[in-house]
C-alpha cells in the first residue's frame, strides 16, 4: 500500500513513538500531577518535558504557556470561544479548514461577532496587505491558516503577523498543516495562539493537539472541571495550563508526540521540509506532463507545504481515488476537504479533488508509482 | 510498588489493550472515516466496532448515539453547556466531582442557571426524595454521580431516574467512579445522557470518554469543525455523533478502550464487582481496628465502589501518602480530590483524606500490605 493521505494523518510514524506510548502505558501510566506517589510524578514530568519540547520547537519561553488539547479542532474552538466577545471583528481567509470556518459562522450567528473572509488568487493565494485593508475598528483577532488542507498553499504568515502587530490584534494560526515540515516561531512571526494537532506533521498519535497562548493573555475557559489545583474552588484556577485544561490529559499520547517531535528535530526540520518538496516537485512534475490532469497545488517550496491537488477530465474525484485505492493501492483523500470556500476558490466545489498528500516517509518509488496510476486512469477516461 | 490510585487512572491495564492499540498504530490507523481507502475505512470499521460494544454496555440501541470525548469532564460539559438554557434550574449533588460543580457554578455565575446542591449525610448518602423536593417549575436537569470520587459512596441513580422521569427532567449521569464494576442501565436507570471517562474502570487509556445523549435529545454542540460530513456546509452537522465529534478522533485510544470493555465483559461485570468488594471488605476491616484510623467510607457492597478513605489520628493526610509512596511503595492519592463538598460532607476540608482505590488487578496481598503499612504509619504517630 502507498499511503498519501498525510495531511488526513501521518503514517506510519517513526517506531520511538509508538515504543516509548507502550512503554508509558505499561510502567508509568498514572494520573499526571494528581497523586503524588512515584507513578504519577513520572507521568507528570513526562508530560512537561513534551511542553518544554514543544515551547522550544515553536519557539515560546514558558511550557506552561501550553495547553494540550485531543486535536487541532477542539484547540481552535477554546481560542475563539476564549478571545471573542459580542462585537468583536474577525478577519480570516477561505483557505480556512471547517474547523475554523465552522465555529466562526456559528459564532457570526448566535454570538453577535463580525467576520471577513478574504479571498484569494485561483490557488488561494492573499496578499498580506489585504488584512490591513479588511480592518476595522472593531477588529480584535485574524485567524489564518499556515497553509491550505485542500492545496497546500502557504500563507504569508509572518507578513500577516506584522499587520496584526501593527494594528494591535491579536493573531491566532491554525498550524495543522505545515507543522513538523515548515519551522514556526512564534515571536518572529508575532503568534499570539497557535493552534496544532499532533497527529499529522508532528508524527504524534491521533488524540493528541495542542494551543500556545501568549503570556499575559487570559482566555475564559470552553470548558471547567477538575484540574488537581486549587481543589476546594469551585472555579476554574486562572493560571495556565490549568485554565485550560481539564480532566485527565492524554499521558500516552502526548508522550508520543513527543517523540515525534524530537524525531523532526534529530532529522532537521529544513531536512525534511527539502525532501518532502522534492517528492512534490516530482509528482508535480510528472502529473503536469498527462493529458487531462488538472492541478490545483503550486510547485514552488515557499508555496506549497506538501500536497498536490488534481483531477482528471471530468472525473469525478471520488471514482478516481476508489481506483487508485482498489486498482492500484494507493491511499490519497477525494471529496471536499472539509473547507467549502477554498474549493469555491479553486472552483471545485461540485466535485471535490483527489489529494495527494505527502510524508516524510513516502519515497521516489511511490511517488513514480502514484504518477504512473494517474496516467493509467487518465489514459483510460475519454471524459476530457 | 502497590497501585492503589485506580480511580485516578487504573492500572496496569490488561496486556491486549496496550497490544491492539500498537497493532492499530502500526498496521492502519489513518482517519476513521476521511479518506474513504481501505486504512481509514479499517479505523473507522474499528472505530464503528467499539461504538457498539459501547452501546451493549449500557444498554443504548443506536452505537451513534454515542460521541467519543478525551475524558468523562469533556463529556459533561458537552451535557452541561449544550442542554442548559438561561433560567434553567438544576438539581445536583455535593458529591459531584469538580467536573460537574465547577461548569454548573460557572452557568450559574455566567449564564443565569439556577443551582440546588443537595448533601447528604455523614457518608454523602442521598435520600432520592430529596431529588423530588428540591424540584421547581423550571427544573430541567439532574446530574448526579454514580459514585463518589472521595470515598466510593454509591448514589441511588435509579430511583433518582424514576423521580426524574416522573417529573419529566432530563438525567445526567457522571459514571466516572463506577463504571466497569456496577452494572449502567441506561434504560433501566432512566438515564438520557450519560458520562463516563475511558480510563478508569473500562480499563482503556487516558485520552478516550465519550457522552451517549437519549435519541431524540439535541444538544447545542460546544465545539463545531470538521466532520467529514457534509463538508459544504460552513455550520456544524445536526445528526450523532458527528454533532458532537469535530475534528480527528483517537482511534488508537478507542480501540484500546473497546479491548478493555471486553476484559470486562469476558471476565464478568458481577465477577469483578464481587472480587473488588472482597478487597474493600478486608482493606476496610484491617483498617477499622488500628487505632487512630479515621474511616470515611462504607463497607456495603451496595453502597462502595471500590474506595477507601481513610485519616490517621491527625496526621495530614499528604504526610500519609507520602510516607506510604516512600517508605513502603504503596501509591494512593491525598489531599483534596477536586471535590469540595464532598470534603465539607466528610468534615475533611482541611487536611483532605488519604483514599485507597481498588483495582481489578490488585491482590490480597497488596491489601494487607497495605494495611500493615497504615498500621506502621498509625504506631509511630502520637498525635491521636
């Protein structure tokens, strides 16, 4: 099987993760910073050692300024529930996942906040300066995507950061996509939350995510409950991560993410971010040469985080990943991406795209092999 | 090292819940349920498995009435948040644990619900009329535990159920302390939504609870974001789970928590309430006649689920468990347990209290090490 549904999630992850989960869960797995016995001292110090991971690879001073949360949708919803008020002004881009554009619409219609949403060039692209435009006096807070689930395409983060900066918003960044292959800082690219999951570019275990948020900005909780500080309070502590996050946390899990991450370190970000564009510069490469295939995915490394988007003649997205999958092993993703207005953008809202998403792993071979399947499927459809 | 800290986190947790979630790391764990190829077609098939092992288990007809969370707290904010309304009124216990008292104390300082908390007697025992006194014209809502978290009193849920129904309140049931030893009904018990978290007595791993809300029953999603549903749509789905499931979901740690759900269910739910109780009985016993020890729980089978709290004379109670973690290997937990009525209930708001909490893995001989280690604690103290 040739997996290119790495944007979905990554697999397979390095072994360290999955080894270091079960030996986690067979010799230390207690209660985090609850018991105070041997065993749930281990796991607290397992879990802070992942948050000091963590604050070093998106460059933040405080662990402690990061909350884990179980994916990237739950950590975007507690950031715009915890920041907006009734008439706040929020600028955003269609190149937004439903998990932003989703809670941002409910809250457009239930919560009294105001929203743009910019768009882009025919591959999603936005010029920074139109943020500074879209601002009005009520604006509190951009959100954008790093770069695009649906096509890859990479937004100007760090040039938007300076507006929000700028202007006095705030900036939350929404990393699912990208993370683990494009180095983020947030105090260069001026990130006052930033949202992850761990189970993708990370190459942690699904169940895992996380949000940073900048020293000195309080959220109001999304949700409350125990959190084995300030027990005979019936209100949620006001310090971070406590503030944030309630319930057991997910020990195992966040140990593996942990390792994924330190694999990326030990590998080298700019490592792999040269071989991941290089198999997408081949894919890219031997797909634009076929007749009938239409890409949607920019082949350019500062514009693409690791995707290429296509179909083929009239096709049907769906029909085509079904025989890539059944004829030819090849996992990609078909359909709508869960991001309505990026498919409007690259006006394929009726038939979705096939999406080939890439992995550290995936290697030359599966990439001409994945060409090779296109071509098969191409040649054999007199649709276009 | 004794583990006797299991209604933090149980452990160890049998050998095939650790080995099925490595094998659904290593061999398929793409998106359940995103890419429509055969790995996420084989993760959501599993996923789909334990919904309805699930639904077995508390006896619910549809498994999609079920929505996986990351613990039970999640859960019951979903319940809390997503049912209650301004100017609604609910009725609850004081010994709920911060879970459930710090969002319903929020909603009352934020949101205009009106709270009445019931106590109960020396033990925390409610009488399940109380329920029905406490009931007003705008009473929409009953949460209660199943157990206590503090000292493992066991509620009467279903005579509260039967009150509930009656009055035609909806009943929320937190079945955190509990669950995998006392036999859930939720038919029986008349319970329309009900909590629980993964990794306690179902003996799965930390990062996995779910939410099951009564057919019919729709809840105000807390979070919206993608479902692989519906994707065009910019508002969140209104169908289960997807309503209340945004985002990628732990398919590793639900399967693990499936594999623990059938330990159970091999070994017996009735087998192993009975073999915990024999350990409660005589942990309790031994402790009863060492002087100094100060006992706070029940030695009823009906009316314990598998906890002991205990003082020594005045000892307080973290110096206990710190001697026991240190000089003897035993691991309990001290304190405050994000519980504060219940500490107010047992008169132990000021030291907190020392809780053994039993295992279905724990022995006799751990019990009575155990207690000898109390009884060694108790000698060399001369403050009773």
């Amino acid at each position: 099987m040739i997996y290119l549904d790495n944007a979905a999630t990554s697999y397979p992850k390095p072994d360290i993760v999955h080894n270091e989960m079960l030996r986690c869960m067979r010799e230390y797995c207690a209660n985090p910073g609850r018991g105070g016995h041997i065993l749930s001292n281990k796991a607290g110090d397992s879990v802070m050692r992942v948050r000091e991971i963590i604050s070093r690879f998106f460059n933040f001073d405080n662990p402690l300024n990061l909350c884990f949360t179980k994916n990237a949708t739950e950590a975007i919803n507690i950031a715009l529930k915890g920041f907006l008020k009734h008439g706040d002004h929020v600028i955003t881009t269609a190149m937004e996942h439903n998990s932003v554009l989703r809670p941002l619409k409910t809250m457009e219609r239930d919560d009294g906040i105001e929203l743009t949403i910019l768009r882009g060039d025919r591959y999603g692209r936005i010029n920074p300066e139109a943020f500074r435009s879209a601002v009005r006096e009520n604006t509190r807070l951009i959100v954008c995507t790093l770069s695009s689930n649906v096509n890859g395409v990479i937004m100007p983060v760090k040039e938007i950061g300076n507006v929000a900066r700028e202007q006095g918003i705030a900036f939350l960044v929404d990393v699912s996509q990208g993370a683990g292959s494009i180095a983020i800082d947030v105090e260069d690219m001026k990130i006052d939350m930033l949202a992850f999951p761990g189970h993708k570019g990370l190459l942690g275990p699904q169940g895992t995510g996380g949000l940073y948020v900048r020293e000195g900005l309080i959220l109001k909780p999304m949700t409350q409950g125990g959190t084995g500080s300030n027990s005979e309070n019936v209100f949620q502590p006001d310090f971070m991560p406590d503030l944030l996050e309630s319930g057991t946390i997910n020990t195992p899990g966040i140990v593996g993410l942990g390792c994924g991450i330190d694999f990326i370190d030990t590998f080298g970000i700019e490592n792999l971010r040269l071989y991941k564009h290089m198999l997408v510069q081949r894919l890219h490469g031997r797909l634009k040469d076929i007749p009938g295939v239409i890409l949607y995915s920019i082949d350019d490394i500062n514009e693409n985080s690791g995707i290429v988007a296509i179909n083929i003649g009239q096709l049907d997205s769906n029909e085509v990943s079904y025989t890539l999958d059944r004829k030819f092993g090849i996992a990609v993703r078909a359909g709508l991406h869960c991001s309505p207005f990026a498919h409007e953008t690259l006006g394929t809202l009726g038939r979705g795209i096939v999406r080939f998403s890439i992995g550290c792993f995936n290697t030359f071979e599966e990439i001409d092999l994945a060409a090779a399947a296109v071509a098969d499927i191409a040649a054999s459809c007199r649709t276009y």
